[in-house]
C-alpha cells in the first residue's frame, strides 16, 4: 500500500558492496522512498542499520515482490539470479536497475530485454564507467586519435578476505573476463563504435579453489570492422600480481591519451572498489612532428576538478535511473548495448574454452 503516489517506492535485492552503495542512493534522494531489502543472509539487516533502520526485510526475493509491490526494483545480486529476477520484476510492472552484467548467458540477455520492452519499463544496467565525468572525457578524446584505434585495458585484482570470498562466488557462474570486461568491452564499442567482427582470448586456471572447468585470469582481444583493436587483461585471486594491474591507454594516428592513476594504481589497491573509478589525471599526447620528427605540441595533462567517489557515482546512476523513469527517456541504445557488450564477452569466453578465434 502506497503512502504518496508521487514517490518511486523501491525494492533493494542484494546487499553487499554494490547494493549497499545503492540503497544508500535510493536513501538519500527526495521522492524515493526503500519499500524493503532482499538477501538470503544477515548483509540486509546489516543495511537496514546502516540506513537507520525500520525497513521490511525479506530473505525471499518472490515473497518481498508480492508484498511490497514496488515501482522499481534494484538488482545487486549474484548474475546467475539477474534474468530470472529482472523478469519477475517486469512481470508484476516494475522497473528495474540491475547490476551488470545484465545475464549469465546472452539468450538470457536478450530475455530481460524482451521483457522490458513488453512490459513497458524502464532497464537501466549498472555501467557506472558511463557516469564518470573523466571517463566520459576519456572517451571523448579517444574518438579524435583517428582510426583505426589501439585501445589496451586491464583491471587485475590480487583478491584476499572478504574480497576472494565475493570473486569465488562471481566465478560460480561467470568468469573474470565476462563479468569484469564488460565494463571495458563497452568504454571501447563507445570509443570506435564500429562492428565488432571477431574476437580471440585465452586463460588459466590458477587455483583449485574455483569450478572446475573455469578460470581466474583472462585475456581477450577485439578487431573492429574500422581495423581498430582492443585488449583487455582480468585476473582475480591472491596470486595475481600487482605490478602493470591498472592500464587503461588508448592509441590513434594522432596521438594517444591514458589514464594516469598514480594513487588508485599503487600497490595493494587492486581489490579496492574505491580505487576501480579513479582516473586523478589523463594525459593526452599529440603525434604530430616537425621536418626534424621533433614533436611540435607537448602533452596535455588534464585534471578534472570532478573526480566522484564510489559512493557518489552510485548517486548519479540512481539520479539517471529516476530522470530515465520521470521523464520518459528513450534507453533502446543502452539496452541494445548491454546485451551487445555482454555478447561479445561471451564470445570471448568461448574463444579461452575453444582455443579459436570466434567471428561475430
């Protein structure tokens, strides 16, 4: 039963790291209002203190669905739940934001997209990359090095305590360079936004401590049908190697630009969410050079006075959710490149089980 019809209630489904970061979002935004927390373990009541409590608090997610009946339901749970629990919400009229990736398979993708369409909802998938101020300046720049375009990125975590425990989890259904990558995968389909036209990777199983038949580390790389390429390196766990774990640079005919994170790159913040969205510096470098191949225009080094914290770009993807909702913003494209992102992840994935490029 709604008190003001005027207020998004929302339903909170997970409760760890991410869905924290989000309730306490939906928390601290005028006409939201949280109608109940969903986990299956003490994470939410956890929460409901941290946000003062006086929540309704269900270990069911079908059971909080029927009983709330919310407008908008947020997703932060494992992936192997995401289509299943992104189609119950569609199903009963909500909307959904979910945590990426927006499936554990791409039939299952293509299933929460059809749903949301049918059900007329807005789907919003957490790409938090898009949200950020540098990142958006990263991308920006990327598309004036010309083409074809190098683009080199990598997000290796040295996992440990709670952190591994969470990555053993992901790898129950995903692996490193599915889950992980498709953040990456998607800032590069942004920057050249050509066809991807096949993709190549490998991996190794570094631990009996996963599945078996999975792997924590990964490497995958995309060519373009403009003849740009991409890499992108994920390995988690406590033997991965701190050194080279932060790499983000981009490279065209007309120069280069690269993430400069000498803070969020230092040792033993690998496995640190916090440091994961830092960029602190881009520097763009110009190719062009004189009769005497002397380069004419030195480096920019461009520092953007808007450098939100993790919490804080929570804040901005849940502003966008409710902006998407209230104003009726058309999100076909972000759909479309969700699931886009997410095929070529799994292509990828295909490729390390194979041992064959994989053309898309």
């Amino acid at each position: 039963m709604r008190n003001n019809p005027d207020t998004l209630r929302v339903l909170i489904v997970g409760c760890g790291n991410m869905g924290a970061s989000h309730a306490m979002a939906f928390h601290q935004m005028p006409g939201v209002s949280i109608c109940g927390i969903v986990s299956t373990g003490k994470s939410k009541e956890t929460l409901n203190e941290k946000l003062g409590g006086g929540h309704l608090l269900f270990s069911d997610y079908a059971e909080a669905l029927n009983a709330t009946a919310p407008d908008a339901v947020c997703i932060s749970t494992y992936p192997d739940t995401h289509e299943a629990f992104a189609v119950m919400a569609f199903e009963k009229g909500c909307h959904v934001f979910m945590e990426k990736p927006i499936a554990d398979s791409v039939a299952g993708a293509e299933r929460v997209a059809a749903a949301a369409k049918k059900a007329g909802k807005k789907l919003v998938v957490g790409y938090i990359l898009r949200h950020h101020p540098s990142w958006i300046k990263f991308i920006e720049i990327a598309q004036q090095l010309g083409k074809p375009l190098v683009m080199r990125m990598n997000l290796n975590q040295q996992s440990h305590g709670y952190m591994w425990d969470v990555h053993r989890n992901l790898m129950k259904s995903l692996s490193p360079i599915v889950d992980c990558g498709v953040h990456y995968i998607d800032v590069m389909c942004q920057m050249v936004r050509s066809r991807p036209v096949q993709v190549s990777a490998i991996g190794a199983r570094l631990t009996n401590d996963i599945p078996e038949g999975n792997y924590n580390y990964g490497q995958l790389q995309i060519r373009f049908e403009d003849g740009s390429v991409g890499w992108y390196e994920a390995g988690w766990g406590p033997m991965i190697s701190e050194t080279a774990f932060f790499v983000k640079d981009v490279i065209g005919p007309e120069g280069s630009v690269s993430i400069v994170a000498k803070d969020a790159g230092a040792a033993g913040k690998s496995d640190s969410v916090e440091a994961h969205t830092k960029t602190e510096s881009l520097r763009w470098h110009h190719a062009s050079i004189d009769a005497n191949n002397t380069f004419t225009k030195q480096d920019d080094w461009i520092d953007l006075t808007d450098e939100p914290d993790h919490q804080e770009l929570c804040n901005r993807e849940q502003a966008y959710f409710l902006k998407a909702i209230q104003d009726d913003i058309d999100l076909t494209d972000h759909v479309e490149d969700a699931v886009n992102s997410l095929r070529i992840a799994f292509a990828c994935d295909e490729s390390v089980r194979t041992g064959e490029v994989v053309k898309l």
